[in-house]
C-alpha cells in the first residue's frame, strides 16, 4: 500500500489520503485481531452493541418519518 505525493501537493492531503486508505482496507483492525488475543465474548459482545447501535438508529428515524 503507498500513497504517491505529486510536485505540487500539500504533503498534509497526501497523509489524508493514506489514512483514507488505511482505514479501507481495515489495516489498523486486522492488526489488533492478529496481535493480541480476542475472546470468543468480546466478539459476541461488540457483535451486541454494533446491532443495538442500528436498532436505535431505525427507531429514530421511524419516529423521524412519522
């Protein structure tokens, strides 16, 4: 993965564009899931949260529409 910063580029948007793609291609995330150890829990635990966050967010906007 590289980022090429051109002649006439601030080397603050190149930086910008490099953690765009970091964060696309989940680099950060696979790193943490292969350095330490997860539970078997904490994946059904943060699986939990992640749905609860999107039922609240439906409900919301449900009550938005009406």
């Amino acid at each position: 993965m590289s980022v090429i910063v051109h002649s006439n580029e601030n080397i603050d948007s190149a930086l910008k564009r490099l953690h765009r793609e970091v964060l696309r291609e989940k680099i950060l995330e696979t790193y943490r899931t292969k350095a330490f150890r997860v539970r078997k829990a904490d994946l059904e635990i943060a699986k939990r949260k992640e749905w609860a966050k999107m039922k609240r967010r439906r409900r919301s906007a449900a009550r938005r529409a009406k």
